[in-house]
C-alpha cells in the first residue's frame, strides 16, 4: 500500500554533546510531531547528528508514532537515515520490525520525505501482515 501524510514539526530541541576545534559537531535532538492524512497521530523522535566540515549534516534516529494509518490504530517505530545539505533534508524511514502494536502488528515498510520547512510531506509505501 501507498500513504501520503503531512508532519508538522511542534517541537525541536537540540543540543551539542561533543566539539572542537576542528572537529565535526555532534549534536542531540528530541523533536515531536502531529501527522495528518494517511497518518493520523504524534511522533515522537530522537536524532543523533553529525556536523560535517563541507556543511553538510549526517542524520540518524528512532521514531514512535502513535495513531491510525490508513484507519487502523496503533503505533510503531521508524528508523530515521538521512543527510540534511544546503537547509534541505533527504530522510529515509524504515519501519523498525516487530515494532507494530495494535491493529499495526507486523507492519512493515519504508517511508521517504525531504524537508526545507517544519511542515513536510511524506511518502510511505507499507505492507501489513
């Protein structure tokens, strides 16, 4: 199945934990999030990051969502890889295996977005079984 759901950004707070001269900056980030259309429902997200020297930023993190996707209620937990470069972020979200719960059990999937903005889109192919 194909979903298409909008998330807007309701929090972010992110902090350093290492720098240096030098050196890239690490930074940790809790960030939470309201999903309308095929996902109804919060976010909730940590990311670990990596400031590179050429201004770009490696993103890594886990995120619960609690909800309805495509009417049926649950939650489960994406896995966040991606890359953010000149203000714009190219994330790819795996759905974590064995994390969904209710009617979400044994879901399995894979979801894109690219960001510019607290509101984005994104694309979310599934399979429930």
């Amino acid at each position: 199945m194909k979903s298409t759901s909008t998330f807007e950004v309701k929090s972010w707070d992110e902090q350093p934990f290492a720098e240096g001269d030098g050196q890239p900056r690490l930074t940790r980030t809790k960030a939470t999030k309201t999903f309308t259309g095929d996902i109804e429902g919060e976010g909730t997200v940590a990311y670990l990051m990596v400031y590179r020297p050429d201004g770009s930023t490696l993103i890594t993190g886990f995120e619960r969502v609690l909800g309805k996707l495509g009417g049926r209620e649950g939650g489960f937990v994406f896995r966040h890889e991606g890359t953010d470069q000149d203000g714009a972020a190219a994330v790819t979200c795996t759905v974590v295996p064995g994390s969904g719960t209710g009617e979400l059990a044994g879901l399995r999937g894979e979801a894109r977005f690219a960001a510019r903005s607290m509101t984005v889109e994104l694309t979310f192919d599934y399979e429930l079984g």
